[in-house]
C-alpha cells in the first residue's frame, strides 16, 4: 500500500476541474466545511484521493479509509464477492413490491428470521415481523409511527384504552436518529426543528419528547419512578454515535429493557449505526445474551457498502393502520439479495469475531501510541468491535479542518463526530471525537497501519500549530 507522500498519477487540469464543478452542484450540508479533497477510484480499504486547491491539486495519493462511508461500507470497496452476488441477483431476481411475495426476499427472511435463522434466538418470526426502508432515517421515521399507532385506536381515532396517559417519548441527549421530519423531534437540537411545519396540535395522540444524558444509571431509575406510567417508547442507541461513541455502563441496557417491560414502555433500538459494528451484529447484547426490544432499526452496514437501505423489526402486535407506510422500497428482490450474500460473507468469513478481538487491540494502541503520546490534542479512546472513537481536546476540535487536512495527507481517512457538547446534569461537555469505523475487511496489520498515520498526521497538525 502506498503511502500519501508517495507522488501518484496527476490528473489533467480539465480532469481537476470537473471534480471541483461537482462538488460546486452537490448541495453542500457542512456550512463550508467539506474538505477540498476528492476520491477518484477505491477498492478494498484504498480510496485514492486528489487534492482540489493548493499546488497539490490533481496529484492522485492512497488513503486507507476507516470511515467505511460514515461506516455503512462493512465489506470496503468493489467486494468482489459483492460484485459477483450484485451480478447473479440482477440477472434473475427482478423487482417485485412487498404486494407479491418473491423468491429472494423470503430466502433472506427465512434465513434470518425462520425457526434455525441466523437471529432466530432473538427475532422469532413468530413473535417478529420486517420491513424495509431505503435508509436510516426512514427506518426511524417508521418505528416511530409504529410506536405512535400503539397508542391509539384507529377506528375510534383516539387513545387507545389503557394507554391514554401514555404520551412521552424518553430519547437521549447528543442522540442521532437521521432528519427527516418525524425523527428531528426526538433530537435535542433545537435548530434542527425550527421552521418546519405546525399542524394543529392533535392533544390526545401527539408525542411528547424528554431527554436525559445517555449511560447515567441514577437518571433512568429516578425517571423511571417518577414517569414511567406516562411513558409510551424509550429509543435508545445502543452505543451513541454522533454523540462521540459512547458505550454505555455494563448492564445500564439490560436494566433500560426491564424497566421499559415492568412499566409497559415500547423499547426501541436504534441500530442503524451499530449494526454489525460492535463486534456482533447487535449491541443491544451483554454477557446474558440478546436485550430484548420491540422494535430495532437497522441500517447503513445492511447494504453492504452498495445500497442505502434499512430494516425495521417490530413485534407482530405492532403495525401501521392499512397503506400508512406503503414503500416503493420494501424488501426490494435486489436488495435483500445483496443482503443476504454479505450477511452469509461475513459469517462465513468470522469477521465479527475478529473485529471484537482486533478492536479491542486497536483501542489499546489508540490508547497508547495516539491519546498518550499527543495529550494536549486528544482525550481519551472508546468503542466496541469496529466502532470506535478518540475525543478530541479544546485544542484540537478548534483545529479540526487542518487536522483532517494533515491526516488525509498522512494517508489516512477518518470521519469526525460532533460529539454530546454541552449535557445537564452536570456533567462534562464532550467534544468531537475522530471516529474509527473501519470496514469489517480490515486486518491486523491494516489496523497497525492506520495508527501509525494517525500518529504522523497528529505530529504535522501539532508541528503547524506550534509555528
Ligand atoms: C444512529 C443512527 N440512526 C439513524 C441514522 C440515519 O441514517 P441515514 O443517514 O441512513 O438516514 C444515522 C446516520 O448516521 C445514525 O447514525
């Protein structure tokens, strides 16, 4: 694998500026903040990048990527067990909607939720039915609604006997759900909310959101007691991601699970960004075995790095009055094809397993070779399998675009967190975190690698910053 500074191919000026003009078309959601860099070709953990500015510009250099594409790219890139999958589904499996039954999606079901399926001890067809979605986002919105519609009787259209007191919704501060209209309510961001659209307030039916800070035990137990009849869904992510991976305390969401059942709350598990990241396909997993939910969204590793889709696992008792969530997209033929081949890979392939022993290894060389040896920039290393994050320092985050910069050009492409920021209660405020996702095909020696050119960007950034 070649190193950043190695001098590669230069592309032409027009090739330079066809990258620049796209960039100029793509709607730009960092308020400036995109980095002036390119991807030119990738396979494998290689993406090979270009400058667009500075006397760099069109020089064409390797990074290793262990963003997985805001780790969704669980097998990297161009799979070649993919690619031949991906080729064999498109041949024969058509694309029939969720109105007809088709070969491909009941294989993929069967396999993962028939009576020997893969998550059969967890999610038993009998007691669990699926949908899917094209993303995240929509797998949130649609557990959402699932959660919403339990509460009231759609032919009365009103609350539903038993359940009329329970109108809110317990959701976690520094939370990432997605954006769409439905989900931003259940962040704590207030600006992601102001302007959208009123409907007139449907007293009896609509949701009340409460945020505590995530992993604090006292504060579920204290809500608990004090809320829990009032209580209709708690949506929790397993480990918090945009927060700055935080992994919560040992035993903090089996204890979540049995208060949500002893007080008749929905639990629902949003593991759109942990899925097949934390060493197992579920974080909602401790020493006992499965947590149990009654809805878990997952998402982004699902489409195996070459499509955006997501699954929503509800309890058969729940579901959305008739054509209320009717998608194009539901367990599309295709998808569940492409699914189904990558979920087989990685089984066969023990990747879960050796991520959650090479994770652990990462981790302690993080700890060791990145937080200790640059102590003014980072503060300490969290995670579980492939999931992992380094929070930055005051210093540092106030940096960050050089410091991406500086890594990028050590040869290294790594994606940054907002991190919690200010949270009640007292507690201290988190900053970004660099997040450490790297796609499960990741190897020892890629890993060591990884740190080592974290280590050389961190040493340009503090040398800059120095100057
Ligand atoms: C925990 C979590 N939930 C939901 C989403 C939204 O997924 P998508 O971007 O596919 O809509 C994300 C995306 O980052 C996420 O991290």
């Amino acid at each position: 694998m070649s190193e950043a500074t190695d001098m590669g191919p230069t592309l032409s000026a027009e090739e330079v500026s066809l990258l620049r003009q796209g960039v100029g078309l793509q709607m730009d959601h960092y308020g400036g903040g995109r980095l002036p860099f390119a991807c030119v070709e990738a396979r494998g953990l290689v993406q090979k990048m270009t400058a667009l500015e500075g006397p760099e510009a069109g020089r064409v250099f390797e990074v290793i990527d262990v963003s997985g594409g805001y780790a969704s790219a669980c097998l990297g890139a161009g799979h070649p067990y993919i690619q031949k999958a991906l080729y064999e589904a498109l041949e024969r499996c058509g694309y029939v909607t969720d109105e007809v039954g088709s070969l491909e999606r009941s294989r993929m079901l069967e396999e993962l939720f028939g009576p020997h399926g893969l998550w059969a001890d967890r999610f038993p067809g009998s007691a669990y039915h699926v949908s899917g979605r094209n993303s995240g986002s929509e797998g949130m919105e649609l557990a959402l609604r699932l959660a919403l519609e339990h509460g009231f009787d759609r032919r009365r259209m009103a609350p539903r006997a038993g359940r009329e007191g329970r109108r809110t919704v317990l959701a976690f501060e520094g939370a990432w759900h997605g954006w769409t209209g439905g989900v931003v309510s259940l962040l704590n961001r207030r600006h992601y909310r102001v302007g959208l659209p009123e409907y007139p307030s449907d007293g009896a039916n609509s949701l009340r959101v409460v945020f505590l800070p995530f992993g604090e035990p006292e504060l579920i137990e204290r809500f608990f007691t004090e809320q829990g009849s009032q209580l209709a869904a708690v949506i929790v992510e397993p480990i918090q991601g945009d927060a700055g991976i935080l992994v919560p305390p040992r035993g903090y969401l089996r204890r979540l699970a049995t208060l949500c059942g002893e007080h008749e709350a929905l639990l629902i598990a949003d593991e759109v960004l942990t899925f097949a990241k934390s060493g197992r396909f579920f974080a909602m997993t401790d020493e006992e075995g499965p947590i149990p939910t009654d809805i878990t969204v997952i998402g982004k590793s699902l489409g195996m790095g070459v499509q955006s889709t997501s699954m929503v696992i509800a309890r058969r008792e729940l579901s959305v009055r008739p054509s209320g969530a009717v998608s194009t997209s539901d367990l599309r033929p295709l998808t569940c094809a492409i699914t189904r081949a990558g979920l087989g890979y990685i089984v066969r392939e023990g990747l879960l397993e050796r991520s959650a022993a090479l994770g652990e290894e990462l981790r302690d060389r993080l700890r060791r070779e990145v937080v200790e040896a640059f102590p003014k920039l980072f503060q300490e290393v969290r995670g579980l399998g492939y999931m992992n994050g380094v929070e930055l320092s005051e210093q540092a985050a106030e940096g960050l675009p050089k410091l991406r910069r500086h890594l990028l050009e050590a040869g290294v492409y790594v994606e940054f967190m907002a991190g919690a920021g200010r949270r009640s209660h007292g507690l201290r405020y988190s900053y970004p975190a660099m997040r450490i996702a790297p796609p499960l095909i990741a190897d020892h020696a890629d890993l060591r690698e990884v740190v080592e050119r974290i280590r050389r960007g961190a040493q340009a950034f503090q040398a800059e910053a120095r100057r």
